[in-house]
C-alpha cells in the first residue's frame, strides 16, 4: 500500500464513527471486529475502480478454492 499518516487514521476512524452511528446506531463488543473488518475493507478500496461487490465475490472464490 501507500504511506501512512496520521490523516489517514484519523479518516478511517471518521468513516466508521459515522458509518455505525447511522447505519447501525450501536454496536455490541462481541461483533465490533467484524464491524471493523467492514470498515477495513470499505477503507481500503475506496480508490478501486472495481466494485466493491465484485472485490468480495472474488475474494470469497479464492478462499472456496
């Protein structure tokens, strides 16, 4: 990936305040990594011109195999 900075953090952070805030509203501890794994993912390919949808699918095809 690219470089780290502190903005960077600072935005992820700001994507999934707001993001569990209006759309889940709460979250319990037992499912906050998953949540967070969302996040992550959402995150990181913020930039891709493939579609988040088609990401997964072929992730979810190279863990089946």
């Amino acid at each position: 990936m690219g470089d780290a900075h502190t903005n960077s953090i600072e935005g992820f952070w700001s994507l999934v305040k707001r993001g569990i805030g209006g759309v889940y509203h709460s979250v319990s501890r037992k499912y906050l990594q998953s949540y967070l794994d969302e996040y992550s993912f959402r995150y990181n390919r913020r930039f891709a011109e493939e579609p988040m949808f088609v990401s997964l699918l072929d992730q979810v095809a190279e863990r089946a195999n």
